[in-house]
C-alpha cells in the first residue's frame, strides 16, 4: 500500500463522507498524474444515501497535490526541513441537477452557507454560483443545473506529515458539512424532470 500523506488524506476524506451516510456516486473516484507538470490529483463525488440516477443533489469533491507541494515534502521527508509547509488544495462543489426550468438563484444561495467548514485551520470560501442549461439536438431546453463551489488550502504542518493519522481529525467535520449542505439544497421547492426522463440524459 501507497504511503503517502496526500493519500493518507483521501483515506481521511473519503472516510469522513462515508461516517455522514453520503452515498459515492458509481465510476466518480479518479486519480490523475499531470505527467508534464507532475501535480496530483484526486476527484470523486457523493450524493444522499438512497437518491435516484442520477441524483437530484450531489457534491463533487477535489483535491490537488502540486509538485511544489511533494518538492517540500521530500526536503522535509529527508531531513532538509521546509520554508514553508506542503498544503493540499481543497475544492468542493454543490451541484443541483435535473431542474426542469431555471432555478432561482437567490432561493438558493440562501440555503448555501456563506462559507464552508475549516480544514486544518484553512476556512473554504464559497465562489459565484453557475447555473448550466442543456439543449437537445433540436436546441429544445432539455434540463438545468446549479453549482455552488468552495474552495480552500489546507496547509500540513510537521505534526501531520509525521502521523497522517491527525487527518482524520482535520477532515472530520467535512463530510457532515457536506451533507447538511445537500440537505439544505434539496429541501429548497422545485421543479425536476422526471426520473424516467432523467435516466436517458
């Protein structure tokens, strides 16, 4: 087994979402190597437990190990120490799909916390809202979707990188952020296309 403190993370992460009965989304994990820059990242995605596919409310989740990031944790892994500490980029994104007409945005942003929890000290900031309408090939709307994104950097200190374990301290209030999130989200009243329709999209 892979260890590493970015991966110690995910553990830590995806173990927090489980713990707040989220329910990962089938084929969402994804592991990517930026081979020309070296970044890594990971990706995955988590609706409410029991939703229909797809799911009404769902929150595709992020983080980013940057090469500057692993270049600072192998001065320090091999005894250099670091000027300042490796982090992990954080971005969580609140999706609300199948919207049969174009939401209301304020009734929305209403339900969504201004700012998202604390992460290793790091508070996730919330960005502008985006609102997405599909055509079909006849250019008819065929549905809607509204994303809300927050973002932040959690900065590992040698504590951390020395037992990846305090992770799981650090992330766990995330995945009950999260899933209080969707909830919130979803109780909001509106219109959805059908789950038969929903299913060919």
């Amino acid at each position: 087994m892979l260890d590493h403190v970015f991966t110690d993370a995910i553990d830590a992460l995806s173990q927090s979402l489980e713990q707040s009965l989220l329910e990962r989304l089938a084929v969402e994990d994804h592991l990517h190597v930026d081979i020309l820059l070296g970044d890594l990242s990971w990706e995955t995605s988590y609706g409410l437990l029991g939703e229909s596919a797809p799911p009404k409310v769902r929150a595709d989740i992020s983080m980013l190990w940057t090469t500057w990031s692993q270049s600072a944790f192998r001065d320090w892994y091999i005894g250099d120490g670091f000027s300042e500490p490796p982090h992990i980029d954080i971005e969580v994104t609140l999706r609300i799909q199948r919207l049969a007409e174009e939401p209301d945005i304020a009734a929305l942003l209403a339900a969504a916390p201004a700012t998202g929890p604390e992460v290793a000290g790091a508070e996730l900031y919330r960005a502008g809202p985006t609102v997405e309408r599909s055509y079909d090939v006849d250019l008819a709307d065929v549905a809607c979707a509204f994303e809300i994104a927050y973002a932040g950097t959690c900065e590992l200190d040698e504590a951390t990188l020395e037992d990846g374990s305090r992770l799981d301290t650090h992330f766990a209030q995330l995945g009950g952020w999260i899933a209080a999130s969707l909830v919130k989200l979803n109780d909001v009243p509106l219109s959805f296309i059908p789950d038969d329709i929903a299913e060919d999209l």
